[in-house]
C-alpha cells in the first residue's frame, strides 16, 4: 500500500480537517527515489510543518541529509542516459497521462494545497488547474519544436543548423508560496525536454509534492527519472545544489538562497542555473482609468493569496489627481472583498508573520498612516492572520517601501508627471513585475518599454501564455523560463556545419 493511501480518501476539507483532528493521525511524508516511497537515512531527525490556520502540527517530513541527497542524485544519474534518447512521442504521452492524473484528483490536491500553505480552496483549486496546464502544455510543446538550418553564404555545398540535447541532471526547488504549480512549472520541462531531475520543495510546503510521487508511480514514469527529496535549505537544497552530478539548477524563492545558490555553484562554471528570485513590484496608476476597472486589478495584485506571490504589486503609485479618489475607493474595496478567514488566509508560517509583523512595526515608527488593518499581535493565537493593511505617507527611503515584505500589506504614494511615475517604479533593486493601468495606448508603450521589470501587465494582472518568457532584471534573477525559454534552460544548443 502507498504511504499516500490515506491522503488521497481526503478530499473535501471537512474531511482532512477531521481526519488532522483525530488523535494518533499523523501526516509523514516519505522521500521518493526511484519510484520508491522510502524512509529517509536518519530515522530520528524531521521537521514539523505547522498548519497555518491553527499553529498545529499539519506534516512530519524527513530532515534529509547527504546521503539521502546522494541516493537521489545517483537516481536521477542512472536513469538519464536512457530517458534522454526517449522519443518526444513517448515522453509527450507520459506528461498527458501526469496531466490526467492530477485531474482526476484535482480537489484532493486543492484540500491539501489549500491547508498545507493556508491559501484559500478557490485559490488552491486555480493553482491545481495551473499545475495540469504546465504539464500539458509541455507534452504538446515538445511535439512541434522548431530548429534553424542554413547554407553558409558563398559555400553552398555547406548545411550549418542547430542540434540539441538534454544536460543531465536538475536540481528543482520550488518555495513555499504557490507549492505545486511553482513545483510543476520546473519538473513539466525539466522531463519534457529529456532531462532527469531531484525535486526538493519547501519544507513548509511539502504534502502536495508528496501526493505529486505518487502520481508520477501511477502514470508509469521510469525509476530515477523525477525524484523528491524533502528536508531544508542549508541541509538538502545546498547538498544537491553542489553535486557535481548536478548539471543543472532551477530554483524559485527568495533572493538570499540564490546568492547562496550562486555561491554553492561558482566554480562548476558549466552548470545551467536559472534562478527566480524576488519582487517588489510597482503598480502605476494614471489619472485617465476608470477607478471602477483599476482598484479591483490593484487590490488583487496586492493581497491575492495574502501578498504571497512573488508578483503581487506591493508599491502602488497614483497621479496626483485621482490620489484621494483612489485611496477611498481602495480602502472601501479592500474592506468588502478581502476579509481574512473567508476570502483571505493566514500567512504561511510563525516566521513569516514575525517577518511581516516587524515590517509593520517599522511603519508604524515612521508614522505610516494605517487606512486598513493594524500591527498583528505579538503572540498570535489560532493560526497566524494578518489582516490586509494598506499604508500611505511613507518615505522614498523607508524599507517598507523598498525591501520585499511578502505579505498583505500595500503602500500607495503619488506622483505628478511620467517621468516621476518613472523613476519611483525603477527605484528598486528588484525587477521582478510591475502593473501599469491607463487608457493612453501610446502611454502603454512608452511607460511599459522603460520599466525595470521582465513582466509588464497593462490593465490585467497575473495573466500568463505558458510559451511567454518568465523572469527578472536586477536582483530579481537571471534566465528565462517559458516554452523556447525553458528549452533553453534544460538543453544543450550545439551547431553542426555539414559540407
């Protein structure tokens, strides 16, 4: 019997919240390695994930050490030589069947989803459905790939065109915020593409990940071809990142790790990383939008999942002339649509709401006017809720304006001219996303094509074509994922001239 059984009969939340509330009911997660559910080399040695909405204990997981990382890797090593010359057809039909799966119990990843992490089950569920696209878009991907030929100028008895192959072995580790798609958005390609790779989530975030190894052992995929090691960063993630068996590294989180990351990998110069870091995304709005259209876009880029998107528009600048008209119609839809425990959730973890809380605290001292929520107690009681805070009369220079707070808190500010709008967006350095909202279509150009940030979205926010490129500027990360782009993270691209 699968160590999932039990977690796949869990599938309303009344259900798996009974099922947690029973004495003696404990989820224990396994590592998967070779298609093979196993306990981790240290038996002794886990880590407590907690419940977001209550601080209990939601999840045992393996505190997995190097050689359990070792196991993996070797894995993933002994299984790429074959998985790499399968045919496109054969690796499209398993990706599909991956896809078909997850469908099937689509509401049973959204339940755990939703209380392993503590977003909302609507939220949960789009986020299910976005994990089912990434593997589909993949498997259909692959099957018309386009490549370049050309005849050498002056020599045409001369072919040269473009030939290539997987590198090897991944690294994927995906962060706590948005856990199974983030997850899937990296082992989609890294497998499409004919590569093999070890998965290490969050160890805040690890249950659907969990359920995702027994997918992939229902869907037939080849031993060592996916695997899953869970634990920490320091402890498994820089453990598989060093590997020299690792040609590859994907990582999405926060931008400290992936200076680590950087660090760990310096002198394996051939190493492909494509590292997805942070954001402190700005949101411009002009004095031409319709307030009715603009403050339901800006007040979701801010507080969709609590804040806890790397993408969410936490700086919002107004035109001077519709800055009091803005603030209130914000504050009166921010307070009839995010109320924490119906549309909102708690923050992910008794440290990120210490994280957010000190933030707080700090625009508080700066005398930060709160037009909605307040400081969140010291000793949360009952899960770790913070209520949606929109700020004004901060600083330029306050750190709340400028470092990544990760939360459900919004600054707004205002600006006179373009050229301002501008400069307050690009003084950042991060350059993540940003959300630009005006009618003025030549103005949709000549602001959107000058803001530091590798996403634009005009009058739209979070809307995504899966072959687009996906990625930052700045500090917020290097390489592109995304259709051609993913290819280019998990292939070698080699030129033949052919006489």
């Amino acid at each position: 019997m699968s160590p999932t059984s039990e977690l796949w009969k869990l599938n309303t939340l009344d259900s798996a919240q009974a099922y947690l509330a029973s004495p003696g009911n404990n989820v224990r997660l396994q590592n998967y390695i070779g298609n093979e559910f196993s306990e981790h080399s240290n038996p002794d040695s886990w880590i407590e994930s907690l419940n977001p909405r209550t601080g209990e204990v939601i999840a045992n997981l393996p505190r997995s050490d190097a050689s359990d990382v070792a196991r993996a890797v070797d894995a993933a090593s002994q299984a790429f030589p074959s998985w790499s010359k399968t045919s496109r057809q054969a690796r499209s039909d398993i990706l599909l069947r991956i896809a078909a799966i997850i469908h099937e119990e689509k509401e049973t990843f959204a339940v755990w989803e939703s209380l392993d992490q503590g977003k909302t089950l609507s939220r949960a569920r789009v986020e299910v459905d976005r994990a089912i696209s990434n593997f589909r878009y993949f498997a259909t991907y692959i099957l018309h790939e386009e490549g370049s030929a050309r005849f050498v100028d002056g020599q045409p008895s001369t072919l040269t065109y473009e030939h290539r192959s997987p590198i090897g072995v991944f690294a994927l580790i995906s962060p706590w915020n948005m856990p199974l798609y983030l997850l899937t958005w990296k082992i989609a390609p890294c497998i499409a593409f004919g590569c093999t790779g070890v998965a290490k989530p969050s160890e805040v975030t690890s249950i659907t990940a969990f359920l995702l190894g027994e997918v992939f052992r229902q869907a037939q995929l080849p031993p060592g071809v996916m695997n899953i090691v869970f634990g920490d960063g320091p402890g498994a993630g820089s453990t598989l990142v060093k590997s020299p068996l690792v040609r590859g590294v994907s990582f999405t989180g926060g931008t400290k790790t992936g200076i680590s990351i950087r660090r760990d990998t310096v002198e394996d110069i051939g190493k492909h990383l494509s590292l997805e870091l942070g954001g402190k995304n700005p949101t411009l709005v002009f004095d031409d939008v319709d307030l009715d259209q603009a403050v339901p876009i800006a007040a979701q880029a801010a507080f969709e999942n609590s804040g806890q998107i790397c993408l969410c528009g936490s700086r919002i600048y107004v035109h001077r002339a519709i800055y009091e008209k803005f603030i209130s119609a914000l504050v009166d839809y921010v307070q009839q649509h995010y109320r924490c425990g119906e549309t909102v959730g708690p923050v992910v973890s008794r440290p990120h709401y210490d994280k957010i809380r000190s933030y707080l605290l700090q625009a508080q001292s700066e005398k930060a006017a709160f037009l909605t929520g307040d400081v969140p107690s010291e000793a949360p009681t009952g899960g770790y809720w913070i209520e949606p805070t929109v700020l004004t009369d901060l600083g330029t220079d306050s750190i709340v304006m400028h470092e990544e707070i990760f939360g459900p808190v919004v600054t707004v500010s205002a600006f006179d001219t373009e050229e301002e709008a501008i400069k307050l967006a690009n003084d950042n350095p991060n350059g993540l996303a940003s959300v630009l909202l005006t009618k003025d279509g030549s103005r949709m150009r000549r602001v959107g094509e000058r803001i530091d940030a590798g996403l634009v979205w005009v009058n739209c926010w979070l809307v995504r074509e899966l072959g687009t490129a996906f990625g930052g500027m700045k500090a917020s990360g290097t390489g592109r994922e995304g259709g051609a782009h993913s290819r280019d993270v998990f292939t070698n691209l080699r030129t033949l001239h052919v006489r």
